[in-house]
C-alpha cells in the first residue's frame, strides 16, 4: 500500500539529523503544512459522493482514498480527483483497508443507508471523524447501535443535511432559528401540527422511489461485487434496478422517498418542537398493501408525541394546496414567516433567538469538537423517518415505546427495528 504523504514527511522528520521546524513563509507563498491538511477518505463513489469530495480537492483538503464496490465508480471518482489535482487518493474495493490509515482525519460515508451504521460504527472506532449521508441509519436498532459508539468514541460528527442550522431557509418557511424562536416563545399554544404537505420545496418523491415487484434475477456485471453492496442486508438476487440510482425503491436499501428525503424535512422539525431527545409514541399511515421487496406509494403518515403534539407528513397523493406549516390553538404559521394573526409573530420577536449552533464541520474535524447537532439528534430525526417506513410497509398504526427500544404488542416490528445483520457484519 502506498504511504501517504503525511507518514512519509513524519518518518523522514524523525530520521534527519538537525531536523529545524520551518516557517510557513519560507515554504512558499500558499503553502500549507501537512499538518493543517485534512485528509478525507470517501466510502461510496456515486452521485452524492461529489457533495462531499468535490470541495475538499484542493487548499487544505486532501482526498487520501477512495472506496466502492463498483470498480468503474471507483475508477471513475479516482480520474476525477486526479484531474482536478487532489492527489493520488488509494483505491480499495472493501472499506476496512482504508478508513483505519493513520492519516486519514474524516471518513465520508457515501453509500446507500444499510451500509451507513457499520461503517460509521468502525470508523468512529478508528478515531476518525465522520460526515454520513443520511438517513442516519436504515434502522432504528442500528441508530440506537450508532449512537453509543460515537458518543463513546467522542469523534466529531454529521449527517448530511443542514436545514436546522442557523440561517439556513427550511423550504421557504423561514431561517431555522427563527421558526424555532416562535415555537419556543409560546405564543401558538399547543399541542402543535406541524404538516409536511408537498408545497414549496418540499416533495416526497414517492412516485420516483418506487420498486418493482418480481424482477427476473440478472447476471451481476464483473465490475460489482455484488456480495459486498448487499453487504449487512439479506444477499437478493442481483437486478440493475435493484442497485446504484434505483437503490431507494428496496426495503434492502432503504424506503423509498422517506429514505431520500425524510431526514431532510424531518431533523429541522424535531429542533423547531424542542424533540431532540423525545420519540413519537405512535404512528399510522394511509399507504396501499406494500410489497415485500419492493417499496410501494404512501399518501400520509401521522407521527403523535405523549403530550399530543403531531407530524403530518402529506406525500405527493395527498390532497393539494396550501396549508399551515405549524398549527396550535392561538394561530398558525405560513410559508415566509407569515401567520393568520401577524400579531404572534411580532410577539415571539421579542424573545431571544436560540443558540448558534456550529456549522463549520471541517473545522470541527480539525480542532476534535463537536458539530453543530451530533449523533444523538441525528439519530432521533432519523428514527422518525424509520417509524414512518415501518407504518407504510406493515399498514396498521404502531405504538412506539418512549425509549425508543421497540413496539408495543408487535414482534414482527421489533423484528424489522433490529433486524440480525447478514455476517460478518457487526455494529
């Protein structure tokens, strides 16, 4: 395996005679020291891997390996870094060879969701800091596995939405903080609705992450190990619509358009209500039988807490127009901050805005500190996106235990919220 360049400067430094620490202007003009390089290694080479690889080319960002099943992926984001001079990054086929390298700083989790709590799990136990995609994990027992091995690990962490930070827009509504700050001040009541209708920016995508039933198995095309991208999940039998883009529409992978874009639309929420470390006690969904394979539509499902707040979720089948973002007895909130009674909003300005929350991940994986929402809110935003794929592919309401740790009179839940991972795969 070839050395990276950080070893190599370290070994060398340790044998000199006289070793003299340079200043920075006597190297160059733009120089910057190994020392004060990132080095990032991206595990998953397809089209959401240039969200995390694209920016950290160049400057003080180095791509030290790349990693996918899929050889022609893995060729093809080599070519790229290359040609855009981030290096010579190390290529690996199993994700165990690289992300341990002693100079690798942030490991990008860039698979579909089954791959993301075994992977995460083994490079925070590396050390490393890690930037996930989401959903956090494609179950809740992996979530709650997850969650334990970064809090113990003590690694900064993400997951790849940002819609709860700071300034950040949420779909039109209004800047995170200050939606917040309304919620926070009192002045709609409660219980609160919070209703996730397809307006705005806001789109279920469940007509576009749909499976198909029955498929004929197909010969698995010598560039895929099709083994190892099934990896902790059940090994079915290889179709093309079953991998790489279509992925989404199989419970194997993931769940359709609530895998895609629930965490998204979901993790903001669970801040706005003050639900960081509270789950939904029940959940029920309006979706036709589902295959067992094959994720099928949904048009609502309804996510209820122990004091009655609920969350709505109106997918693309739902009934159109315009409705309330946020619903309590005193008067709603509208898209652009605007309220049926104007009056509550100038009311919730008086109170203060809620805390900055850090949002500068590079830095935090540089200075070992925490992000601005870690593992432990990732995981409860992601175990409201898992509820509502479990009430969809069951059909029937479902209650929640409050620690999260199962279902209420249901083993065939509790069986699909801790799956047995496919061995040799652990969390």
């Amino acid at each position: 395996m070839r050395l990276p360049r950080r070893s190599f400067l370290r070994n060398v430094a340790v044998a000199a005679a006289g070793f003299t620490i340079l200043p920075r202007h006597v190297l160059g003009r733009g120089f910057i020291p190994p020392s004060e390089t990132l080095n990032h290694v991206i595990v998953g080479c397809g089209g959401i891997s240039s969200m995390h690889s694209e920016p950290r080319m160049t400057g003080a960002n180095r791509i030290l390996a790349v990693c996918d099943v899929d050889a022609h992926h893995m060729q093809a984001k080599f070519d790229r870094v290359k040609s855009a001079g981030g290096g010579n990054p190390i290529m690996a086929k199993d994700f165990r060879e690289v992300i341990g390298l002693p100079d690798a700083d942030v490991v990008h989790v860039c698979t579909p969701p089954h791959w993301h709590g075994v992977i995460a799990a083994q490079a925070a136990r590396a050390g490393k800091a890690v930037w996930s995609e989401k959903p956090l994990t494609r179950t809740i027992g992996e979530g709650l596995a997850l969650r334990q091995v970064v809090q113990a690990s003590k690694v900064p962490f993400r997951v790849n939405t940002w819609f709860r930070l700071n300034r950040t827009n949420y779909y039109g509504v209004g800047p995170a903080r200050e939606i917040r700050r309304v919620v926070a001040s009192g002045v709609l009541g409660g219980p609160l609705t919070v209703r996730l209708a397809c307006v705005g920016g806001i789109a279920w995508k469940v007509n576009l992450w749909v499976g198909k039933p029955n498929l004929e198995p197909q010969a698995v095309p010598a560039h895929l190990d099709w083994d190892m991208y099934c990896g902790p999940s059940p090994l079915i039998p290889y179709h093309s619509h079953r991998a790489h883009g279509s992925f989404r529409g199989y419970w194997n992978f993931d769940q359709g358009g609530l895998g895609d874009m629930g965490q998204h639309f979901l993790d903001p929420v669970q801040y706005f209500l003050g639900k960081d470390n509270e789950f939904p006690i029940a959940v029920e969904a309006d979706a036709p039988a589902q295959d067992p394979m094959a994720c099928g539509v949904w048009k609502t499902v309804t996510l209820t807490y122990a004091d009655g707040t609920r969350i709505i979720l109106e997918s693309e089948l739902a009934e159109r127009g315009e409705k309330p973002f946020i619903e309590g007895p005193n008067g709603k909130l509208f898209a652009n901050m605007r309220s049926d009674k104007p009056e509550l909003i100038r009311q919730a300005a008086e109170f203060p805005l809620p805390e900055y929350q850090e949002d500068d991940f590079d830095a935090c994986a540089r200075e070992k500190r925490p992000f601005g929402y870690g593992v432990n809110e990732a995981f409860h935003s992601s175990t409201l996106v898992n509820l509502a794929g479990l009430a969809v592919r069951l059909g029937r309401p479902l209650k929640f235990k409050p620690d999260g740790s199962g279902f209420i009179g249901d083993a065939q839940a509790d069986r699909l919220h801790s799956p047995v991972l496919r061995g040799p795969w652990t969390l």
